[in-house]
C-alpha cells in the first residue's frame, strides 16, 4: 500500500539546515496497524506528514497504491488526500462551528457527494463510532474522547485507503485513550490500513508493528504480539 | 456557477459567525451610508449655492454713475456723471454686434396705496427688456411693453408680495393703485425666485417716470446684457470697450477709476460657477476618502478573518479541499456579504436623505441628494476593493500548506 525508499527530508533554520529524515526505508501493507514511535525530534511526525502528502519530500522515492507521489501542486495533492487519505490529529482539529454531523460530512462535501447522501453517510459513521445521538452537537458540547470519535468518523467517512492518526491520544486520558485505540483496532479489523504516531509505549503495543525512529532514521522495525484496548475499557 | 451546496456552507459559515459577519458588514455598510450622506449633503450646498447667487441672468452688465476724481479736459474732479436716454440710444447704435438687451432703471422708493392699505415700496421705471434681467415671471396680467414706453403710460406691474399686502384676496387686475398720489393701473402680478424682496417692487415705465419728475431724461442705471453665445473673454473686452466709450462721452479721464463703476455679472458669475465647481470637487474629494477609508476597513477585517480561521482553512485543505475552492468560498462570502450590507447602507442612505428635504436649510443645506448611478457606481466600487482586498489573504492562506496551518500554536 505504502512503499517509501530512501527519504531525505531537511528543513532550514535561518542558516543551519536541519536534516530530519536521513533515508527512510519503509513498506505497509493493505491492512496493517503500524505505530511509529520515537522521541520528539526523531522525525516520526515528519514522516507522517510526508505519507499525508502535508509536506513534501526531499529526495527518495514515495508510492501510494502504486502512484508515485512527487512534486505535487496543492490542487492535486488535496485531491489526492481527499481521494486516499484520513486524518485524525492530537488536537482533533474539528470546526468548531459545525456541529458532529457536519463535521463528519465535509469530506463527503469535498468529494462533490450530493447534500443528503452526505448526512446518511455521515451519520453510519457517528454509529459506528457510536456517537449518533450527538450528531447535532457541536464540538465545544462533546467531551476530548468524543471529539476524536468524530474526528476518526470523519477521517473514515471518506472511505480512505490509509488512515493517519497523529498522537491521537495525546490530549486524552488513559482511559479514553483506550477506548480511541479500541476504536482504531476495530477499524482496522474491518481491513483499513492506519498508522499511528505516538510516544506512549502502550499505546504502540495496542497496534500490529511497531517502528521506531531515532535521529532521523529506522532503528528497529518489527511486529508485536497485540494488546486489545478491549480488554483495558 | 450556481452552486446551492457552496451557498449553503456559505450561509452556514455567516449565520454561524455572526459577530465577524456583523463587524465586516457593518463597515461596509457605514463606508457607504457616509459616503452617499456627504455626497448628498455637498450637493444640497450646491443647490444653496446656486439659489442663491445665480438667480439673475448671468450674461448681464450694470452700469452706474459716480463722481469724478480726476479732472480731465477743463472739467473739475468731483463733477457728477449722469445717464440719458440719449446713451442708451448711443449703446445701441455703437455695440450692435455685442449687443442682447439693453434697459434703463430709475429707483424710487413711493407710498403705494390701495384703498385703506398702504406701505413703502421701491418703484423701478425700466424698459419692457427690463424682465429678462431679473427673471422675472408674470403670474397675472402682462409685463410692461414698447407701447407702455412710447405713450408713458401709467400702468404698472406689481410684485406678488404687493399683490398680497395691498389687495388680499382681491384680483389686483386693472384696480387703480396710488403711487406717491398719482394713480397707476396695475396690469400684471410677477414673482421672481430671488426672495421676498424681489416681489416687493414695481416696475413702472421709465418714461412714465421720467414725465412725472418736470420731463427729464435721466437715467440711474443701465442694464446691458451681451449675447450669451460670446463668452466670458468677449464680455470682458465688451465691458472695457463700453467703458471707454462712455468715459470719452462723457469726458472722464481714462485713468479715473471714479465716475462710471461697471458691475460684469457674467464674471460675477464665473467666480460663483468656480467657487461652485471647487466646492464640487471638495465633496467628491471627501467622498473618495471615505470609500478609501471604508475600504481599508474592509481589508483589515478580511485580513482579521482569514488569519483567524488559517486552522479551519488547513483543516479543510487536510481534508481534501483545493486552494481554489479555499478562495472561491472566502470571496463568495465576503462578496455576498460586501454586496448585502453596502446595499443596505445604500439604501438606508438614500431613504434618509430623500426624508431630509428642506429640514438642513439653515446649515445652508437645501434639498441634499445623490443620483442613483453615483450610489449604485460606488457601492459596486466597494464591493470590488472589498473582494480585492479578500483575494489576497484568501490566497496566502490556500497557498500555506495545512502542515503549516494545522500547526499547534
């Protein structure tokens, strides 16, 4: 699905040049739950970025399902994120003046999908992540845990083939944090493929393959025997 | 394109933001209303303006007589110049080709009568020509003619304002009214747009006056009016001309700025028309710059507006929308909310200044207005500098990668 080789990524600091992603090396599967770990500053989040088609690369070379992705225009990249790409991010960057439903619906909008189609689509996806009777509420009304779910309802409602999720956990507790996983596990059951960002050890246990990246490069890549969320909510 | 989905997440983005569709509304709306109320306000002091002063005809030249200051060719300064029938005969004789009208006027303030009602008013003996230089309009009767001059006549035509004190509600129409005792049959009623002193006058004919002061021949005044066709510059070689020739006739010394005063209305006038025009170019200087600083509030608030939503802008473009739908929905919004509210202070505008009518008279206001092709022309102004000064942050920010966008601050 995903098929990365040998990525360089710099940045410029005023006069310094920061090198971020020194040759990444890095494949996924249709199906896979793959966690990237790494402390901050070992590149993981650009990695992710660059795999979001939110930044470009460098150097190397980047597949997706078998389309090269290189020197995109932001038109095509957007249409390629809105074809093939979920997000979910650390701050659940819902609109905040848009309640769940609507939320969930703008990717659908984005796809040119007629207005009633959305709001039944969108609405499957509040059940699955079993937030239908909120879908009238607006962000501010739903607690972190429950942003998320929308957040991940609106990442899956466009039916991407990759779902991105950047410290999806990071502004929740425990026990939410649990729950969000638990949701990502039963996703990924249903044969999507996502990559997780963190730097939670028991939350990278909760997926299939762990990555860790240090420095700018893989520094082990191996998978895991699973934890279930289930079993922790 | 007609899109109802756009439409619709425009509306929602409007009535969900109201504060900000208000502020940004609201300073267009404002820009516009004071641009059309200072219009309307500088040309009601345009209308004073032109009452005021260019109620009388405007190609016309006065001439007067003094006393010398000079003595010229055996004649004593300090000698007293008069006018004669006979110098009307020689104007006309020696300026045909600058030459419109030509009147007499001999003032005389008389105790008019009528019955039991009687007051003092100024009685002018002129010629029938003597009508085209106040504007004066007849509401009754006739004005006096050639016949009235030739057999001196005593008829008279009174101003509207005598009509009324001496007569009431009776048609002054061939009644005998008494002037400083001889009696004078009024033969018309005028009014003139000149004010009430205006209509307080009658016009006698100057021979009639003339006969009744032992048979003279002489005369005030003279009004000259020159053919309107010829120009400021043409009048004012026919001033200095008519000058001339009437300091020689009347044996004046050239350089003697006594003796004969001449009043040229036509530059008078001119004065006025540029004083007019300045004024004109006052208000429509004030004017740009309220739109100028209505548009530079709108573009503050468009600025304001996009850096405040950049996240929701990232957001969207993470989830698949292009730049070019980013700057469509912003310019749609801003332009459908530009075009409303400037509308509507246009309107608001409009409404209240037709309301205002006379009401600012004292403020030397009178009748203050905009044509509509004006408002119209400047509200569309507006709403263009006010989608202009959109694009240009609506395209920054669809430029701005989400990565960027998105960035937790």
């Amino acid at each position: 699905m995903i098929n990365i080789e040998n990525l360089h990524k710099s940045y410029k600091m005023g006069n310094n040049t920061l090198h971020v992603l020194k040759g990444i090396d890095f494949k996924v599967e249709e199906g896979e739950l793959v966690a990237i770990m790494g402390s901050s500053g070992s590149g993981k989040s650009t990695l992710l970025n660059i795999v979001g088609m939110l930044d470009s690369l460098d150097e190397g070379l980047y597949t997706l399902d078998d389309i090269i992705i290189k020197d995109l225009d932001e038109t095509k990249a957007a249409k390629y994120r809105n074809k093939f790409l979920g997000f979910v991010f650390q701050s659940f960057n819902l609109i905040n003046y848009k309640n769940a439903l609507e939320n969930v619906s703008l990717p659908l909008y984005y796809q040119g999908i007629k207005r009633k189609e959305r709001q039944e689509v969108a609405l499957s996806y509040l059940e699955k992540v079993g937030l239908k009777e909120w879908a009238t509420h607006l962000p501010s009304e739903l607690s972190g845990g429950q942003k998320q779910r929308v957040a991940i309802a609106r990442a899956m409602a466009a039916r991407p083939k990759v779902l991105l999720a950047d410290e999806p956990t990071g502004a929740l507790d425990t026990t939410t944090s649990f729950e969000v996983m638990d949701l990502l596990q039963k996703i990924n059951e249903d044969g999507n493929t996502i990559l997780v960002v963190t730097h939670e050890e028991d939350i990278a246990k909760m997926c299939k393959r762990i990555v860790r990246l240090k420095d700018g490069v893989i520094v082990e890549d191996k998978n895991v025997e699973q934890v279930l969320a289930s079993k922790y909510v | 394109m007609f899109s109802l989905d756009r439409w619709q997440e425009i509306f929602q983005t409007i009535s969900k933001n109201k504060l900000r569709t208000f502020l940004s509304g609201f300073t267009v709306a404002l820009g516009i209303f004071i641009f059309i109320i200072l219009f309307g306000f500088g040309n009601g002091l345009k209308n004073t303006f032109k009452e005021e002063f260019l109620e009388d005809a405007t190609n016309s030249i006065r001439i007067f007589a003094g006393k010398t200051s000079k003595p010229y060719k055996g004649f004593k300064s300090n000698r007293r110049i008069e006018f004669k029938n006979s110098d009307i005969e020689d104007i006309k004789l020696n300026f045909p080709f600058y030459l419109e009208y030509i009147t007499p006027r001999i003032n005389r303030f008389a105790l008019s009568s009528y019955k039991n009602e009687s007051n003092n008013y100024s009685t002018q003996g002129v010629a029938p020509s003597h009508q085209y230089f106040e504007k004066t309009i007849m509401m009754k009767g006739r004005y006096l003619n050639e016949n009235d001059v030739k057999n001196k006549t005593k008829n008279a035509v009174i101003g509207r304002l005598v009509a009324l004190d001496l007569f009431k509600q009776e048609d002054p129409l061939g009644k005998y009214i008494s002037l400083a005792g001889v009696a004078f049959k009024v033969i018309g009623v005028f009014q003139d747009e000149g004010g009430d002193n205006e209509e307080r006058i009658i016009f006698l004919p100057y021979t009639t006056r003339q006969l009744l002061e032992k048979s003279n021949d002489k005369i005030d005044q003279i009004l000259v009016s020159f053919k309107p066709e010829l120009g400021l510059k043409i009048a004012l070689i026919f001033e200095k001309k008519l000058r001339l020739f009437l300091k020689n006739k009347k044996s004046i010394d050239p350089t003697d700025s006594k003796g004969i005063y001449i009043r040229n209305i036509a530059q008078a006038a001119n004065q006025n028309e540029e004083f007019a025009s300045v004024l004109q170019y006052i208000v429509t200087f004030v004017g740009l710059g309220t739109l100028i600083a209505g548009i530079i509030g709108i573009s503050n608030i468009m600025v304001f507006v996009v850096k405040e939503r950049t996240k929701e802008l990232g957001v969207r473009k993470a989830l698949g929308a292009t730049p070019r739908s980013v700057i469509a929905m912003i310019l749609q919004e801003s332009i459908f909310i530009t075009a409303l509210s400037g509308s509507i202070g246009m309107l608001i505008a409009i409404v209240i200044l037709q309301n205002l009518g006379d009401t600012l008279d004292k403020f030397f206001i009178r009748n203050p207005y905009v044509d509509i092709s004006t408002a119209i022309f400047s509200t569309f102004i507006l709403i263009i500098f006010g989608a202009i000064a959109g694009y240009i942050p609506a395209k920054r920010a669809a430029s701005i990668k989400p990565i960027v966008a998105l960035r937790d601050e």
